[in-house]
C-alpha cells in the first residue's frame, strides 16, 4: 500500500498504521476519537510523514495501561 504525500499517521502500538490527516490539528482529534473508541487501553501516537515519532496520545477519560 502506498502512503499519502505529507501529513501525520495516527499509530497504533507504534508500529500499526490506524489512519492518516492532512494536518496536526486533524491528526490529535482524529488519533483521539481513535483512542477512546478502543474498549481495551492500548498505545496510540502521532507521527510525521517521515515516520517520527511527534506525540502520544491518551484517551480523554483518563484511563491508561
């Protein structure tokens, strides 16, 4: 499969693509919604079309590993 041009990836595990947006911005409310849609706590991150690591995510009710 080939990635889209620029952007940030929403990971899961840190090495599982789960989608992609346009924009940062996009990419937190995106990687959120993604995030507490999970009913098991996992790790979920941001990173750039380079594939470096930008920034977790956590889920907005607090809850962890």
């Amino acid at each position: 499969m080939e990635c889209p041009p620029g952007g940030y990836f929403i990971m899961y595990g840190y090495e599982k693509t789960a989608d992609h947006c346009g924009t940062l911005t996009d990419a937190r409310k995106r990687g959120q919604e993604l995030c507490d849609e999970d009913p098991l706590p996992g790790t979920w991150s941001i990173h750039d079309a380079n594939g470096d690591f930008v920034e977790d995510i956590k889920r907005s009710d607090g809850k962890t590993l």
